[in-house]
C-alpha cells in the first residue's frame, strides 16, 4: 500500500473532498456520540459536523498534509500555524491499517519539528480507544485527560492531551 503512496500539501480546491473524507473516518468511528432526540436531528448534526471539516479544509489548506494512493486521497493530517497542535488526522476506514496514518503523522511531525517545537501535542475523543493505542505505539503518551466542550460537535466531550517529544532522525 505505501509504495505509491504520495505525501504532498493540499489544494484548497480539494476542500470539499477533504472535509467529506474527514467526515467519513470520523463518522466510521465516533457516530455513537450525537444523540439528538430525534433522526431529522441527527441528520442536521451530521451535515453541520461535515460542513465543519470541509470549512475547515478551506481555511486551513496550507497546513494539511494529504495522503495520496493511485490518484484518489485516502486520508489527511494538520497541524495548528506556528504550533506543536496536531489537529487532525483522518484516514478512510478502506484505507486504515496499511500505514497511511503512520506516515501521515510522521510528516506532520517533521513540519513541527522544522519548526522549532521539540513537542507534538494532539488530543481525541476518550472513547476512541483505536485512536490513542495508535498514538501510543507511535510513541504518545497521555497527559491529561478531561472534559472539554467541542466547538464542531457543540457539546462537552471527554477528550485525552497526549504529547510525544520529537527527535532528529537521519535520512
């Protein structure tokens, strides 16, 4: 799978594509936590979270890191502008396991570290246990773990701050 795989910043004109994709990983994984009282409800949250990603991607496209196989993006990690805050990091379920995530997060972290930070900080929902045993075999460890109130999901979440420190590696 990462032998034609191509690391390379976005376009904004990829926005749309992004969000959705974002959306879609997001959604494969977190659904269980919008609990609106009925289904016209949850369908009005899905669209807004989805909204949310791809407004995202527009605004932010200069620091996305996408994941390209055989032509079709199958996933996307970005960092908060003059920071060590990776924000997100979005592989499609289809696509998960093969070592898309790794070398995603491994370039965001370059980005970082070029930088000048020596710290990568990132957070996710607490309940997404795949996501934080992935951080931690990348070598993350959790820091904090609380209640924060999510801007795109317009609720209180459990969430966990896990940090790596970055080291200089030889190519």
């Amino acid at each position: 799978m990462l032998d034609n795989l191509i690391l390379r910043r976005a376009s904004i004109a990829e926005a749309d594509k992004l969000g959705k994709l974002a959306f879609v990983s997001w959604d494969s994984s977190m659904r269980h936590i919008i609990s609106p009282e009925s289904e016209e409800g949850v369908a009005a949250e899905r669209a807004a979270l989805e909204l949310s990603f791809q407004l995202f991607c527009i605004t932010a496209s200069d620091a996305i890191t996408v994941a390209e196989h055989d032509g079709d993006l199958v996933g996307w990690g970005a960092r908060e502008p003059m920071s060590d805050y990776i924000s997100d990091l979005w592989v499609t379920p289809a696509h998960q396991r093969n070592g898309i995530g790794r070398a995603l997060l491994a370039a965001v972290e370059q980005d970082i570290f070029r930088a000048g930070h020596d710290v990568a900080v990132l957070e996710t929902h607490a309940e997404n246990g795949g996501a934080i045993r992935f951080y931690a075999r990348e070598g993350y460890g959790i820091v904090w773990r609380g209640i924060k109130f999510s801007r795109m999901l317009g609720q209180r979440i459990e969430k966990v701050r896990m940090e790596k420190q970055l080291v200089v590696t030889a190519h």
